[in-house]
C-alpha cells in the first residue's frame, strides 16, 4: 500500500510539473507573440500605399486604359457584319481609348480580333490607321523615304467611331464569308 501511494504522488507530481510547464510556454507564447505584433492603430505592412502624386493638389489618379475586350464590348452592334463580331481591338502603341494626345497626329497599327460563333472560327486582322501628319511624323523619325502598308486607312484625324466603320467596311470588302452579299460602296483611289 505504501508503495501504491508513492507511486501515485510521483504521478501526481509529474502531471502538476506538465501543467505548470505548458501553462509557461502558452504565456510566453502570447507574451513574444505581442512583442512584434500590430496595435489596433497601426495599418498593417500589407496595404497599398498611396503614390505621391495622387496626393499632390491639382492631380488626379492615373486611369488604366480600357481593355481589348472592353473597347470591342463597347462598339455598338453593325449589321454589315452579319453574326461576325470583334471580340478584341487595340492599337499596339496608343490607346485606344481615349486615343491619342494629338487627334491630328496619329500612326498606329490596329490590331482586331474577330469571331464567327456559327462556325466558332476567330482570326486576327490588322491594319495600319494614320493621319498625313502622323504618317509625316513618323518618315521623319524612322529617316524612311518612304512607307509600306499593306492595309492602310488614312484618316483627316483620329476618330474612333470613323475607324470603326472604315475597319468594317474593309472587313466586308476583303473576305470571301461577304462575298454576294450588298456591299456599300467606299472610295478608293
């Protein structure tokens, strides 16, 4: 009996040591864990900080460009398309939207993506868009005598709604899926 005495007082003495040990490191878990932790009136490390000029007077915050996807989404519908529809459109250096700083003064390519959901073909066209005094700006800088442009549209200035009809009009003139159909008559030279 003496013997089973002694051994449960060690026992219990073991399990009081265990608990008195573990209780410790909780609290000195919880204590370090303070040490480098946030206050409720920090901002955490993780935000986003403000770009200085956002928070300059008399600036306002950079605008991202439309997407491709969203300039196309936003055309409105063109019959002489039938069921093709563009499903991307952006110039390879400009914006399209809200295009260029100088309407007058403009030499892009065109990049269009286009679909047809009845035979679920997409296919990529382009063309190069310009102004006389963009394409004059551009012989200047490049020192080219001249220029080469397969699919050109020049344009008096730059207008997104002008292009838009110029593509289509292209587009119809230029691929077989159109061919029998009416088709608008454009000027050439």
């Amino acid at each position: 009996m003496l013997v089973a005495i002694w051994a449960s007082s060690d026992d219990a003495l073991k399990l009081i040591l265990l608990v008195v040990f573990g209780g410790g490191l909780l609290l000195l878990g919880r204590w370090s864990s303070k040490l480098g932790g946030t206050r409720p009136y920090d901002v955490p490390a993780d935000l986003p900080t403000p770009d200085v000029a956002e928070l300059l007077p008399g600036t306002s915050p950079r605008v991202w460009p439309a997407s491709a996807e969203d300039v196309a989404a936003s055309l409105p519908f063109d019959p002489a398309l039938g069921n093709i529809r563009i499903r991307k459109l952006y110039f390879t250096k400009a914006d399209v939207i809200p295009g260029p700083e100088d309407p007058e003064v403009f030499a892009d390519e065109l990049n269009l993506e286009l679909y047809d959901p009845e035979s679920d073909h997409a296919w990529w066209q382009s063309y190069f868009v310009a102004t006389p005094q963009g394409l004059a700006k551009l012989l200047r800088e490049k020192s080219w005598r001249y220029l080469h442009a397969p699919e050109i549209l020049v344009f008096p200035r730059y207008n997104l709604e002008e292009i838009r009809r110029a593509v289509v009009t292209r587009i119809v003139a230029d691929h077989d899926y159109f061919k029998g159909k009416e088709q608008k008559e454009e000027e050439s030279l």
